[in-house]
C-alpha cells in the first residue's frame, strides 16, 4: 500500500482466536479502517480484506464506496408532534447520523420541518406497504434538503413491486432500502429477483433482517458475492454490545472489518441503540462520520460545534492547577481522582476494576494516537487557559 498511511501502527488490545483471549496486537491502519493485525504474543497475523460498495448521496452524508461508516436509529412508534422533534434529535445528539421515521410520523408537520432544520438523513419506514413506499419516493423534495434522504420497503416476495420501486428510485436518483424478512424469504430467492430485474440496481441499499445474528451475517456475505451495492445492518443492541457488555462478538468483529456493512444500527429504538451501534464501531478502530449535530438534550438547547479545543483547554488547564478544579468539571469531587486520557471507554472501566475509580477524559483518536502532537495540543490549550483568567477559577 503506498502513501503516508503505509506504514501507520498502533497498539490495541484484541481477541486473538490462537490464544484464546485478550492479547495486545499491531494494528496496521489504511484509510478504510483497520487493514491487518498482528498478535504480538503468537504471530497470528489477520489480514481484512475490505469489500467496497458503490457510493451513493445519502441526505448529507455518502452511504458506501469506503466512506466512512454511518450509525442509523429509529424513532419510536408512538413519538408526534413535539415529542417526535425532540426524538429525532435526541438521536441525532446520540451520534446518529440516519433517523428512521415510520410512514404516519413522516406525514407531521414537525417531521417535514426537520428534514429541512437538522443535518441527518431521515429516512421513511414505509413497511410493507407498496403505495407509501412510491409515494415516498416519488415526492418532489426526496433526495433534497427539506425532504428525506432514503425511503425504507420491506420485501413482500413480489418482483414486479420491487422493479417499480426500483425504477422510481433510479429516476429521483433516491436510494431505496430493501429490507429483507429472514424469517420469510431466503437470500436466495431475493437475490435471484435482483439479479433478473431489468431495473436499474444503482439505488439500491440492501438489509437483511428477522434472524439470529450468525444468519444476519451469512446472508450479507452472501450477498457480498454478486451486489456491489451498500448494505444497511440491523442486530440487537445485546449482540452489538457483546459478552458482559465489554467486547463486540469477534464473529461481528470480523464481520464489520470486512465493511460487510456500510450503516449500523440496533434493533432497539432511542439513544441507547445508537450508542450500542456507535461504541461497537469504534471500539474497532473503524471511521465512523463525524455527526454534523450536536445538542446538549438535558438543557432542550443546541450546544453548538464542540470541537477538541475545549477538551484540551479543559486538560491542559487541570494539569497545571492541582488539587483544583476548573470550569468544565463539575463536581468538586472529580479533583481529587486521577485523570485517565483514553480513546477506548471499555479499557477505562477495566482500570476502573482494577485500580479505583477515575475520571475519564476523551480526546480524537488523532491526538491520543500521537503523543507529539497531543503535547503540541496540550501547551496551546495550557496558554490558552492561563491568559484567560476566567478559565482558572475554582468552582
């Protein structure tokens, strides 16, 4: 591989199938993600080859093609009105960056107003109903700001319905979601009525859904073979967190590796999904988009870029006033615990066993990685804390 990222390494602890257990390995990092890893206590080497997608527009973000991964979520059943917007974006300030909406909530007022307000891709669960599926993707404003992003059909086993809706999709350019019951149809028989549809498949985003995750997981490397287009995964929030709720299953690890998946999400509604999906792909040192909205949903109010500047203020400022605690940390109890710079939230509670408790402080995986650059960060916040005398103030 040539470039700068040729030779990029870091160190992470993995599950090694030849020792059985947690082992620190060499992790060799490529623009996609992790491209091979090393187990520094047998030698097994891994490498993941990485399936590429088409790409295709997806509201403000690109779905597939090596983008990076996307985290979807749903907004629960009986959510209107007010309590719809404040659902899309609590999901939104969870790190979703595509919100599924079913057919009813898609006809609120308060919906079409955030298709236009906040940056996330919504996307119309139209079941399987073939006319609001249609009629979803053929409104003038799908695909556009102010309207929505995809248009989600579960699979009724009929391929003339899907050649329609497939032709509708390529003509407003909209992606479709085919959702695929596992429970009623084999990829089989799905795939064989893409591969004979005459329609244009450029549109198409394919999910599989209704099955144990081992079957979830075949299906997808099924369909690997023959569709280049993006796949949209969907597991229980139980499997995505894995075993004790500390380490994602190495069969799911390897599974979202080989970007068998281009968008993650759990089966469960609300932030508590999002944040499964979320922490399963970055404990895997996978790309995930940055999200283009954030909330402080406790305080109702839009928060704002939060940037890694006051993050480092924040550290920088704490380093150099011991014993003291600065604004940013509110409890006076924090002073007194040990700060701890990670990148990995679940090697934190391990230490946190191990040897008490701590605060946990997060900064980008571009400054913890490189610890050059992390000091660099570190003096310009410290500089930029003390000619500010505000910042310095006990609370």
């Amino acid at each position: 591989m040539a470039g700068p990222l040729a030779e990029s390494y870091v160190l992470s602890v993995l599950h090694c199938q030849e020792c059985g257990g947690e082992r620190p390995h060499q992790v060799r990092l490529s623009r996609d993600g992790i491209a091979e890893t090393v187990c520094t206590a047998c030698g097994r080497a891994l490498s993941v080859p990485q399936r590429k997608s088409a790409r295709l527009a997806f509201g403000p973000y690109a779905l597939g093609g090596g983008a990076p991964m996307l985290v979807h979520g749903r907004v629960p059943a009986g959510a209107a009105g007010a309590a719809l917007s404040g659902a899309v974006r609590a999901l939104a300030a969870a790190g979703c960056h595509v919100v599924e909406v079913s057919a009813a909530q898609a006809q609120d007022v308060h919906a079409r107003r955030l298709a236009g307000e906040i940056p996330v891709a919504l996307v119309v669960d139209a079941g399987t109903r073939l006319a609001d599926a249609y009629r979803f993707t053929a409104d003038a404003q799908a695909g556009r700001r102010g309207g929505w992003a995809a248009v989600r059909w579960v699979y009724d086993g009929s391929p003339g319905h899907l050649g329609l809706l497939l032709e509708a999709a390529a003509r407003r350019g909209l992606p479709l979601i085919v959702a695929v019951p596992l429970d009623e149809w084999a990829p089989e028989a799905v795939l064989a009525a893409l591969r004979e549809s005459r329609a244009s498949l450029d549109q198409l985003v394919l999910e599989f859904f209704g099955a144990a995750p081992p079957r979830l997981m075949a299906a997808y490397g099924q369909a690997a073979g023959c569709l280049r287009s993006p796949f949209y995964g969907r597991f229980p929030a139980a499997f995505l967190r894995g075993a004790a709720g500390e380490e994602a299953d190495p069969a799911l690890a390897a599974f979202l590796r080989a970007r068998h998946c281009d968008c993650l999400g759990a089966n469960e509604d609300g932030p508590p999904g999002a944040h499964a999906a979320q922490r399963a792909l970055l404990d895997l040192w996978l790309p995930v988009a940055a999200p283009r909205f954030a909330a402080a949903v406790a305080a109702g109010r839009q928060a704002g870029a939060l940037g890694h500047v006051r993050v480092l203020e924040t550290v920088g400022a704490w380093a150099s006033v011991p014993r003291r605690v600065v604004r940013g940390l509110r409890s006076p109890a924090v002073g007194r615990l040990p700060a701890r710079v990670l990148t990995k939230p679940v090697r934190f509670w391990h230490e946190v066993r191990r040897e008490g408790p701590g605060v946990l402080l997060t900064v980008p995986r571009r400054v913890a990685t490189k610890p050059v650059r992390l000091m660099q960060e570190l003096r310009g916040g410290r500089e930029r804390h003390t000619s500010s005398p505000s910042s310095s103030s006990p609370r």
